[in-house]
C-alpha cells in the first residue's frame, strides 16, 4: 500500500498518516453556516477533502472511514437574515426557514460538484446538550468563568487557564494581550477569552443550560443561563460526538486555523484532558478574486449555484465536474485566482477524456494507476495526479486506438488501460458519470433546489405584505439571478396576492 503523507498545519511540515485505528480513520470537516448561499469559495474546502475522503476510503476500505462535516445552524448571522428575510414570521419559524432551505440547497450544491455524502452531517441545534456538557467541564476545572458582558452573561473561556494555548496558530499568549479589545470587553480576564455560551435575549434562540460546580465550602453552586452556543464550542461537540475525544484529520480553510481551530483544541483537549484533539489539521488555500479572498463581507463572491445555474458567467451554465477539475488543478494548499478561462480549459479536458470513453455506464474494475496515487497520497498533490491522468488518456489511448476512431465509440473497448485511468479519474470523482450525459450536462448545467426558491418567493410575498419594497425588490433581483422568472397574480376572488415561478429558457 502507497504511504499517505500530509502536511500538518499543527507541525508545519508533511508527515506519514498512521491512522490511530486504521479499521476507523475519523476525519472531521467544519461545514457552513446555512444563513446564505455557498460560493464558489466556499466549495473548495468540500472538494478538497471529498478527494481525500475518496483516497482514505480507497487506501482504508469504505467502510474503515468515518467523515463528518457539520451543518452550523445557530449563529448570529441566522438571526440576521431570519430577521430580514421573513420579517413577519416569529422568529424561531422564520430561523428555521432560513437554515432549512439554505442547507438544502448546499446540499444540492455540493452533490452538483460531485462530491460524496460525509457519513454523518451532524447540525449543531441537534447537539445542544453536548455542548452545554463540555462546557460544563471545563467551568467544573475552573478553566471557563462566567462574566457580565455589554448583552448578558456569559461563559467564557479563560485562556490563561491553558499553558500551550496557540499551538497551532503560533500565537504567543502575550500576543492575545495587547490592543484596543481590552476597552470594550473590559469583562474579560484576558482579551483572548472566547465565549462558549452566552445569554440570549427573548427575540434570539436560545436553550435552557445549567452550569454547576463545587464550591470550596463543598456545596454545589448553579447557574442557569439561557442562551446559545459560541461558534467553536459546536465543533468541539459534533466531533467528540461522532468522532471521539481525538481522531485522526480535522481539516477546512486558512481562515478557520485562528481563532477558530484554535479554541476548537483548547476546548476539547482542557475538557477531555488529552495532549491531542486531531492528529492531523489540514487548512486549504484560498480562492481569490484579483488577489483577494473570495468572501461575502467583500461582495466579490460568485455563488455555486450562479456559476451552475444562470448564465451569468462566460454567457452559459456549467456542470459541476468542470469547477471540480478547475479547482483540483492547483494543489489544496496554494492560491487560486478564479477565472472563466480556468472553466473552459477544465472542460476541454473533460471533453478529451469523455471522448475517450466507450459508451455505458463505464463501470470500472481495475486498480488506479500506481504513479497517480503515489503523486496523491503526496500531500494530495492533484495537479501532478491530473497530469499523469491527460498521459494515461492520451498518449496510451492514442497509441491504442488512433484518435481518429474516437469519434466512433464501437471502435472503443474498455480495456485495461483505459479502466484503470477511469478508476483513477474516479478518486478525483471526476468521470463518474456516464458519458452520454456530458454534452447534456455541459447545456443544461445544474438545476437549483425548488425548495430554496420556494422560500425565497415566499420572503419576497411577506415583505410586500409588509409593504418592505426595497426588500421585495431585492429578493426578486436574487431570484432573478439564479436563472428564475416570477409570475406575480391577483386571486380573482380574495384579492390575495400569489406569486408562481419558473426555470428561465
Ligand atoms: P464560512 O461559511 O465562511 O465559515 O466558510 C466555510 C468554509 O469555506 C470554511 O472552511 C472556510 O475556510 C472556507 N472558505 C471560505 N472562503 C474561502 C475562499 N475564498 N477560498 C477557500 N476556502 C474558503
Ligand atoms: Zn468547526
């Protein structure tokens, strides 16, 4: 078996994978936060570790690799928009709206991109008493304390508390000292603390939690504060839930290694008291725009499904296999400066690799390539995985075949050679589809979830009633945008306003 090797953002440097049991290699992703449509940037996290997930799995056996990836569905930000968008629901109705379409169309999303289901998509509102179970360890350990902040109590966590807190961001705890911080959360021991829970107003969600500990006296002192989880503390939980107090690989963007990976490990290692939460943390790159993230505070993002959906970019839709190739063709950890251009010489090269394929479902029961998997199980290295899969298509095929009987599937045999670079391309999950569905999907591209657009016709049909017009029209504009035309009418009989819609040809 080929060695894995990966770097580690813990250790800054590439390292043999020695799972801690290879019969169950546990891997955990942070997943989004379902107040919005995913971008394109979004999309390479899910990519990225769907291609080590596949590699895992084909290194391990399927059934000896267990991949979570979150669904964070209480955060500020839902409020936010809950608020906006359905201004006229109760907002725990209109917070369940919003997260239950959003995370219906991600997951619409990030199938289109060929990507496999994670074993277990745990949502954070589900595990609720985890979180509040942890917390309570650690405030037992008089490691988290409760302070009064500027919106209520809050359970904070005391990084002083923690000697090696930083590991891996490399941040020193004088670091967290300094600056303006100390000003407006004058509640905080030091302006590194974090919040693990915090109390919530009767207009925000919240649970029912008590935090209990020994008091010297021997008495056991309780406090009950309703609220709602921080961020970091719903990871700490999913994962141990699903995963264990340590596991093998937790992975996501550069963005999440401070603070949030940060407070992850701190949580999880002061509460179960191990030197290790994951062994391995892996961070990818960036997708950029004109050499800046790709991001929603920056307005210069391109949702998946804009790029799947509309015509909005280079005049056409595109299938989900064609950003998946674009993507993969840098290494997970480098940069990518997002382009059309990068679009249409993906799909070239699916076009190229298609043809190659006889017709049928194309199933495929030889082994990858050799060198393929020894450049991938390099720290993931795709683009050297993708140049070895052009020569196994090309110049094997053509010395094989003559290209010109590509165009002639009957002259086309799967044969040895040719299976083993389709299972090959299949670790990448790209090919898996059946080839008589490419020009099809490269016209139709993919369609958006009906659910999602139900929604947001009915968000657009309460701001109107709420006579919130700029609302209305913003809402119509985004539908607009993905590819949806509206048909506004009067019931004859009621006077009631009712909106249908349809796919724009
Ligand atoms: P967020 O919803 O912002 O928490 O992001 C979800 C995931 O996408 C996280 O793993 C982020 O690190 C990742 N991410 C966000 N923006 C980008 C980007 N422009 N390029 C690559 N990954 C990103
Ligand atoms: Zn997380």
């Amino acid at each position: 078996m080929v060695q894995l090797r990966l770097y580690n953002t813990l250790t800054r440097s590439k390292e043999e994978f020695h799972p801690l049991d290879p019969a169950r290699v546990r891997m955990y992703v942070c997943g989004p936060t379902v107040y919005d449509f995913a971008h394109i940037g979004n999309a390479r996290p899910v990519i990225v570790f769907d291609v080590l997930y596949r590699l895992l799995r084909h290194l391990y056996g399927p059934d000896h690799v267990t991949y979570v990836r979150n669904i964070t569905d209480v955060d500020d930000k839902i409020n936010d928009r809950a608020a906006r968008d359905f201004p006229g629901l109760p907002l725990n109705e209109a917070i369940r709206r919003v997260t239950e379409t959003t995370a219906s169309q991600y997951m619409a999303d990030v199938k289109a991109l060929g990507c496999l289901e994670p074993d277990e998509e745990p949502r954070a509102t589900e595990n609720i008493a985890q979180m509040i179970e942890i917390i309570n360890k650690l405030y037992e350990k008089d490691i988290a304390y409760i302070a009064t902040g500027p919106e209520g109590r809050e359970v904070l966590f005391s990084i002083a508390k923690m000697p090696d807190y930083g590991q891996l961001s490399r941040r020193k705890l004088e670091d967290q000292q300094a600056g303006a911080r100390i000003a407006v959360e004058g509640h905080k021991k030091s302006p590194g603390d974090f919040v693990l829970w915090k109390e919530s107003g009767p207009n925000e969600p919240g649970w029912s939690a008590d935090f209990e500990k020994n008091t010297p006296s021997g008495d056991i002192e309780k406090v009950n504060i309703h609220g709602r989880p921080g961020w970091h503390i719903e990871c700490s939980a999913m994962s141990n839930r699903y995963l264990g107090e340590t596991f093998d690989i937790h992975g996501g963007g550069l963005d999440l290694i401070f603070p949030h990976h940060e407070n992850e490990i701190a949580q999880s290692r002061c509460a179960f008291g191990h030197d290790v939460m994951a062994k391995v943390w892996m961070h990818n790159g960036f997708l950029q725009v004109e050499g800046e993230k790709m991001s929603k505070s920056l307005g210069n993002f391109v949702t998946i499904n804009e790029l799947l959906a509309t015509e909005k970019f280079g005049g056409r839709k595109w299938p989900g296999e064609v950003l998946r190739l674009a993507m993969l063709k840098t290494h997970y950890r480098q940069p990518i400066d997002w382009t059309v251009k990068s679009l249409e010489e993906a799909e070239k090269t699916l076009d190229r690799w298609y043809r190659c394929l006889p017709d049928g479902d194309g199933s495929s029961d030889e082994k990858p390539d050799d060198p393929f998997l020894n450049a991938l199980s390099d720290d993931l290295n795709t683009p050297q995985a993708i140049s070895i899969l052009h020569e196994l298509f090309t110049s094997d095929m053509a010395s094989k075949h003559g290209l010109r009987k590509h165009d002639d599937p009957e002259a086309i045999q799967y044969d040895d050679d040719l299976s083993i670079a389709v299972s090959s391309a299949r670790i990448l999950g790209l090919l898996t589809h059946p080839k008589a569905d490419w020009e099809a999907r490269k016209k139709s591209g993919t369609s958006v979830s009906e659910a999602a657009i139900d929604t947001l016709v009915t968000a657009r049909l309460a701001a109107r009633a709420a006579k919130k017009w700029a609302e209305s029209d913003r809402i119509r504009d985004e539908l607009v945008a993905m590819g949806i035309e509206i048909m506004d009418s009067k019931d004859p009989a009621t006077g009631e306003l009712k909106t249908t819609w349809k796919v724009k040809r």
